[in-house]
C-alpha cells in the first residue's frame, strides 16, 4: 500500500482482540470512543474503513448504521447474546459475530463486511451480490424502489421543475407487531401497508408526479412529490388533510385484513419538508438533508400526538370509560370453555389497544391508576360471567403487584382468579418478586405466565415464577403446522410444564390446522379467533347461553 | 418418483464429507441433489436451480448458515416457497429461536442421523406445494 493516510477501525469496544484483528487487516490505528459519540466520529473520520460496535442500545446502533452507510463504511456487530443476532437482522448491519471471539474470527468478519460494501459501491459482477444488490434497490417485500433508485430516476423532473415536497411517512409500532405475532405476521402487515397506500396515492389525482420510496428503515416509507409545471405545490393544511385520510384509509385496510388487534396498534405520522433545487449543492445531499428535515417533522408531530393522548387517558380514567372484552380459553379436545382472559379497551379509538392505553399509561406515569380502573371493571364482568368453575385470567404488571390497593378483592374468590404476568417485562429482583407472589398465592391466586418462548427469557426464568399455567407466545403458533421448529419448541415446553405442574395454553390460534397441531402435540388449553372472538361479558354469556 | 419431477434439494456445507454423504443418501432415494460448499455459491446455486429444498450448515467460514437462510427468505420470488432445514450442532432453546428468526422451517442436529434426515427431508418436502 502506497496510501499515506492512516486506515483506522472506529469502534466502542475495549476489547483487546479488536487490536490484534485490525493488525491482521493491516489496518493502522484503533480509535475507541463510547457509542454516543460513534456517529460524529465516522463523520470525522474520512479514513475510517470500518466500524465494530457492541452498544446494545437500539437507537444508537440505528444512527451508527445510518451514518456508516452514508460514507459506505461497513459495521460490524459483536453482540454478547442471540438478542445481537437479530438486532443485527434489524438494523441491517452488514455482519456480526458473538463476543468474546478470537482476532482471526473477527478480521474475518470485518473483511466479509468489507467486501460486501466494496461490491455494492463498484458494481456487481457476481450473480450472488447481484440477488443482494437487488435488494437494496427494490425492497424485496414492498418492491418499492430505494432512495438510491428514486434520485436517479427523479433527477431531471426536480431539476425541471426546481422544487419537490418530501413526505416521510413514519410507522410506529410495526415493531411491536413483530414482538407479539412473530416476522411473518409483520412481513404481511407490511405487504398490506404497502398495496393500501399505493391505492390510497392512485385513487387521488393531485395534479403531481408522486413516487414512493421504500426506505432502508424497515418500517418507514418516503414518498417524493413533483408537482407537475404550472400546479401549485400542495399547502400544509393540504398536506395534513391528506395524512389524516391516509391514517384512516391504510387503518381501515388492516382492520379488514389483520384485524382490530393489529389494526389498533397501527399509527403513522407524516412530516414533510420542500426543498427548492439548486446547482451549487450536490443533488443527493439536498435530497438526503429533506429527508432528514422531513424525518424529524414527523417526529414533532409524533410528539405533538403523545401529549394529546396523554390527555385522552387522563379522561378516560377520570370517566372510567374503559371497557372489557372477554376472550374465552378453551379445553382444546372438548371445545370447553376454562376461563376467560380479560381485555381492557379504552372507549375513545385512539386507546382501543391495551397495548397503547398502557403504553400511554406508562409514559404518563398513570399505570396503577389504569390497572385499578381495569381490574375493577374486569371483577365486575366476570361476577356474572364465571359458571362452575370456571376462571377468569387476568393480565398484570409486575408492578401492580407493588400497588398496596392490589389484591384487595371482596367481590370475587381469589381462586377463580389467574394473575397473569408477561415474559416480556423484566424482572429485576427476582427472590423479591417470589416472594410477593407467594403471598398472592397463599391467598388462593393462581398464575399464569404470558408470552413464554417470546424469547426475552429462558425456560428457567418461567420455572422460577412456579406458574399454574405457561401461555405460549403468539408468534411459536403462528403456522405452526408448516414449522417443525415450533413444533419441536411447544414440545418442549409441553414436556416442561407437565414436569413443572403447570398447563400449556396456545393462544392466538386462527386456523384449523394450527389448532390441529397443538392438539396433536398435547396442548391442553386453546385461544384465538378459530374458536371464539373476545366479546363484552353480556355478548359472551349470551352466547354460551344459547349453545347450552 | 420419477426423477425429473422429484424436487430438487440443495445442500450447503464446507465439509465435502458430510456434503458427500448427504448426497449420497438423498440421490439414491431419487432426489436431485446439488451441493455447495459455501455460502456465495448456495446462493448462486439457489437463484438458478430454485431448489425445493435446503439443507444449510450453520457453521462456514465467510457467511454463516443464518445469514444464507436470512438471505435466500427474502429472495422476492422463491423466498417464500423454498424449505430451509439448518444442520446444526446447537439445539438448545435458544439455538432454535434463532433458527425460527432467520426463518427456517426445521433443524437437524449433528452427527447427522441418516434415518432422521431422510424423514425430515420428506416430511418438508410433503408442504411444498407442488409447482405446475
């Protein structure tokens, strides 16, 4: 090498074995800086040529890719557990290894990095990188062109033009939609978002060219609009009409397809920004600092929605207008129903997912007052809906459990009550928690625990919580019957459980072969669509009425 | 089965042995077999055959089996239909929950159970849908 520059691998790791890698990459130097300052450093850096990261802090990660990609500068991700891996998925980095790894594993890691982002800056010449290439310009779930693709192919209409209105349509809570119903689910919802805003834009004539972009952040779009020669460029108000329709129309479209419980979790916000052309700044940058203007519009606009939902759930609890759907368990060989799972449902729409309300709940510091709100209400429900012994299952916070009003009940025997805890929530101390829990239990209450298998924790950490019941994540059920690793997973969970004392219930289960499976496997107790909707306590006694 | 319509199998590890091996069995069973002995090459292979199936090794130098299975799911027209079985020394929990993020359908572990491939192997293949 002839190059007098010094070629340097940023990264926030102290590991020492990153130092004998970059020798063995004849890379010169090793600049270690904390993540926060990452994505200023490879700015900084021109001679910078890669990036190895272990932050485990997602938005960091997120702007350390979006700066490295926009120098071409590869990064590489050395996680400490699975939970690495898919963030590595997630966030696209271009390769990752688990930590600690020996120097040579890691230079290889760097050099495949490396090479993948060399290929895609200097053409293709491989079949292989070509498949990928094509990747990166067409998402291969939308098949919407890339930021990259739309430039060139918009170059000379902005120019002719002089202006163009960038809209950044952001997503929120697609994320969430993966971490409930698992990435099939949410490849689907995406596909569904994708067709219903293409129809949304074909079925309105704005007297503009309008292109859509898909953009590298999964779940976010970018739509350029080119007013044609002589039309006005749209007005905010216009622009702001058009979003809310948007919202509704995409919104409605999920409902039919997806359903309430997905639809209701579905929310986007638009920012927009104008960019006026002009020869003195290189085309791409111009566009890029719109996107990024337009990115952070649709933030404040985020913003500006949390506060008046935060307002919203201040009335609902100062009305206590929630109200419970109740979702029957069933006996999964006689069709049975066991118990019932309490939903709670904000009246006003905006709040009609209890995933939101609590979401909301949280960020507002509102948590116990909603959870009595929604206990109570499901007490009361379930007094005249519970017959023989059947059980009402109710979901709580591991916080609740702090609340001295919590587990006062006088209306309703405490063993016709199923407390049931998320595998989501961290639980910090567990010997604590235990032991709040037994006094619960001494009581009669029995528990259950939710989202098993969702990954976020092993088998030991359910079997620590001793639970009556193991309810399955949604996303080991879905399609179940064409996966045999799901298969093999609620296997043995099944076997687990039986050792452990508890039962298995599969909730979320939609179609017939999937019910078929989980009875096949040996699962006990059975949820989801195929069998019943959740209904409002009079609806459901009504119907069991009339079967009776 | 006749041997032309017999959907085809890729298989994708850097040891030619258990490559062989592999190949062996499957063929003689009447599959058509193609092999790949790293990850660049499974998906060139992958792009121009269009295997029914593929038996994946996790362990390679260069791309690892996630990331070809990663890979050939999101291929826009064959990423959905193709049957993905990772061969894989680790079969704890949270090896399968990964197998299951990357997007394949079944797990093998090694040593390889001739019997057990062969059963796997049909039992994928009995959901491909079969093209026209």
């Amino acid at each position: 090498m002839t190059t007098t520059a010094r070629a340097v691998l940023l990264t926030d790791s102290a590991d020492t074995a990153l130092a004998d890698a970059a020798g063995i990459l004849q890379l010169d130097v090793v600049l270690v800086r904390p993540a926060s300052e990452l994505p200023a450093a490879i700015d900084a850096h021109a001679s910078a040529r890669a990036v190895v990261v272990s932050t485990d802090d997602p938005s960091l990660l997120r702007a350390i890719v979006e700066h490295a990609s926009a120098r071409r500068i590869p990064v590489v991700l050395a996680g400490e557990n699975d939970v690495a891996y898919r963030r590595a998925i997630e966030f696209r980095v271009d390769d990752w290894y688990l930590a600690p790894a020996s120097a040579v594993e890691i230079s290889w890691r760097i050099r495949s990095a490396l090479a993948r982002v060399a290929a895609q800056a200097f053409g293709y010449s491989h079949r292989v990188d070509r498949v990928e290439y094509e990747e990166m310009l067409y998402d291969p779930l939308t098949g919407m062109p890339t930021l990259p693709v739309m430039l060139e192919r918009t170059r000379g209409l902005i120019k002719d033009r002089g202006e163009v209105i960038i809209h950044y349509l952001n997503f929120v809570r697609y994320s969430k939609i993966e971490e409930i119903y698992g990435w099939e689910k949410l490849d689907q919802v995406l596909e569904t978002t994708a067709a219903a805003v293409h129809e949304f834009l074909e079925s309105r004539s704005l007297g503009t060219t309008r292109m859509m972009v898909g953009f590298p952040n999964d779940d976010d779009f970018i739509f350029l609009q080119i007013p044609d020669k002589g039309q006005p460029v749209p007005t905010e108000a216009q622009i702001t009409e058009a979003g809310r329709q948007l919202q509704l129309f995409v919104g409605n479209r999920l409902e039919e397809v997806h359903g309430e419980d997905v639809s209701s979790l579905f929310e986007i916000f638009i920012g927009s920004s104008h960019v006026y052309y002009t020869p003195k700044i290189r085309f791409e940058r111009l566009i890029y600092r719109g996107v990024r203007e337009a990115a952070n519009a649709a933030r404040s606009v985020e913003q500006r929605e949390r506060v008046r939902r935060t307002a919203t759930l201040k009335g609902v609890l100062h009305e206590g207008s929630v109200y419970i759907d109740f979702h029957p368990i069933v006996l999964a060989e006689t069709g049975e129903i066991f118990g019932y799972e309490a939903l709670a449902r904000g009246v006003p729409r905006n709040l009609r997912s209890p995933e939101v309300m609590f979401e909301v709940a949280a960020e507002a510091d509102l948590v116990w007052e909603l959870s009595r709100l929604c206990r109570a209400r499901a007490l009361a429900g379930a007094k005249e809906l519970l017959k023989g012994d059947q059980l009402l299952f109710l979901n709580v916070d591991p916080h609740d459990f702090a609340d001295p009003g919590f587990g006062v009940l006088d209306s309703i025997d405490p063993r016709r009550i199923v407390l049931e805890i998320t595998e989501r929530t961290a639980i910090k101390d567990y010997p604590k928690f235990r032991e709040r829990l037994r006094s619960f239990r001494e009581r009669g209450f029995r528990f259950a625990v939710d989202d098993a298998g969702s990954g976020y924790a092993g088998l030991g950490s359910i079997a620590n919580l001793e639970p009556d019941f193991i309810k399955l994540d949604i996303s080991l059920i879905n399609s179940i019957d064409t996966n045999f690793i799901k298969q093999n997973l609620v296997e043995t969970m099944v076997g687990f459980a039986t050792e452990q004392g508890a039962m298995v219930i599969a909730e979320g289960i939609e179609r017939a072969e999937e019910l078929d499976t989980v009875k096949r496997i040996g699962v006990p107790l059975v949820q989801g669509f195929l069998l019943h909707h959740p209904a409002r306590a009079g609806a459901v006694a009504g119907a069991h009425a009339g079967r009776e | 089965m006749d041997r032309s319509s017999a959907p085809s199998i890729l298989v994708v590890d850097d040891n030619d042995d258990n490559a062989e091996i592999v190949r062996a069995l499957l063929e003689a069973r009447g599959f058509p077999v193609l092999v790949a002995h790293d990850g660049d090459q499974a998906m060139a292979l992958f792009e121009s055959a269009r295997p029914s199936l593929v038996l994946l090794d996790v362990l390679m130098p260069g791309r690892s089996g996630w990331e070809v299975c990663r890979l050939m799911r999101q291929h826009p027209e064959h990423g959905r239909s193709v049957r993905i079985i990772m061969l894989t020394a680790l079969a704890e929990w949270n090896d399968k929950q990964s197998a299951l993020q990357t997007g394949a359908d079944d797990y093998i572990t090694k040593p390889i159970d001739l019997a057990d491939l062969e059963l796997r192997v049909r039992r994928n293949l009995a959901l491909v849908t079969p093209h026209a």
